[in-house]
C-alpha cells in the first residue's frame, strides 16, 4: 500500500502545473471528470473492502488542488481546499445512508457543490465549469424523467441485501425492504447485491437478481452506471 501511496505522489508532483483533483471513491471521480474533464483526477478507493480498511491523509498527496470525500476517510488538513459531502444539504441523506450518489438527482447536488469549488479555485474557467454542470444536470435529470415513466406502473418489490440503493427507491417510490433474518424472501422479490456479494443460501435462490457494482469500479462514466441499473431493473 506505501508503493500505492508513492505513485500518487509522483504523479501528483510531475502534474504541478494541472489542477489535480483527488477522490475519495470511483463514483465521485466520475462526477468529477463531468465537470473538469481537462484536471489529473485520482482516485484512491477503488472497492468496500478498501474504503473500510484503508486510512489515508491528505500529506500523502503533494499538489492537490482539491480533495472530494464523503465524509471523514482522508484525513484533510485544514489548508487543503475540499469539498465535504455530507455536510450541508446532504447532511441528513448522508445520515440516513452514506450510498448518496446511488440517487442519480443527489449527484446533480453532488456535482453542484463540487462546480462551485471548481470555481473558487480556478476562476480563469469558470464559465466551463458552469456550461459543463447545466450539461451533465440536464443529462441526469433525462435519465431520471425517463426511467420515472418507465417504473411507474411496474410492480417491483425488492429486497436488498446490502442496503445499498435506499435512496434510489425513494426517489422513485420503489417497494423495498432491506434484508433481514426475519424476511421471507418469496418468489416475486428482486434481490439487489453489491456485485461481489458472495452467500450460498442467495445463490441458490431463483429470484431475479441485479448485482450493483455500487463504488463504479467498473464504470467510465456516471451516467452509464445509473443506465446498466436502471436497465437491470426495467428489463
């Protein structure tokens, strides 16, 4: 992990002359790339597993323009600019259940607090990063208007063993229940795990199953990984 760490470093180093943004998670780096698609953008959690496990601070990174995190998993001196996400307007869905982004109109929210520090920081273009936030805002809010339609008058009811997408169904008034031992999981459940969710008993079961990659591991972009969700739930 040090050589991960050292990487960083250097990367960070030889790009002194590009504004150099760091993530905490892949979903945020994704919203990031919508707005400034011309900064070094870096991520550092990649998976569950290292975001639960991995502690890292911001002396690790020489020249960090801006550090996005969701709440307290970098350490972040003081003198670093950043943008704190569950703080502020998304304080209480933070509360409620730290997956905010898993709601395609919390990361229009989540976009907007980043495009204003963008804006703070480099105001030389600011203009683009305006021009860039009505354009991934209108391409989020396509999606969401589309897919509100579509779920409307289907009967999904679903049980998520994670507790992963709570925001996602109460945005769009999705029948669920978190998983528990005292749910019977009945033939007519959709089952939504995180991708590497591994238990005998669920594999065994005939259920509809959709598996959410839900740090976007595997993603490019945003908007594609609320599309393969959507899509899985619809098709």
């Amino acid at each position: 992990m040090r050589n991960f760490i050292v990487a960083f470093i250097l990367i960070l180093t030889i790009s002194a002359f590009s504004l150099n943004i760091v993530t905490s998670i892949k979903p945020l780096e994704l919203i990031a790339r919508e707005l400034a698609p011309n900064s070094n953008i870096y991520n550092i959690y990649d998976n569950y597993d290292t975001f639960l496990n991995l502690k890292v601070e911001s002396k690790d990174f020489k020249n960090a323009d801006l550090m996005i995190v969701l709440n307290n998993e970098i350490i972040i001196n003081s003198n670093i600019n950043k943008v704190i996400l569950s703080e502020g307007v998304l304080f209480y869905p933070y509360k409620e259940n730290p997956f905010i982004w898993s709601d395609p109109l919390y990361s229009v929210v989540i976009a907007y607090k980043i495009e204003k520090k963008l804006e703070n920081i480099d105001p030389q273009n600011a203009s683009e990063y305006r021009d860039n936030l009505l354009n991934f805002t209108q391409k989020i809010i396509e999606l969401s208007d589309e897919f509100s339609k579509s779920i409307k008058n289907k009967k999904i009811s679903i049980i998520d063993i994670n507790n992963l997408f709570t925001h996602f169904y109460e945005r769009y008034g999705i029948d669920y229940k978190i998983y528990n031992d005292k749910i019977t999981i009945t033939s007519d459940k959709v089952l939504v795990a995180n991708y590497n969710y591994k238990n005998t008993t669920y594999n065994n079961l005939k259920n509809k199953k959709v598996l959410v990659d839900i740090f976007a591991s595997k993603y490019n972009n945003i908007i594609n990984f609320y599309k393969s969700i959507i899509d899985n739930l619809l098709n």
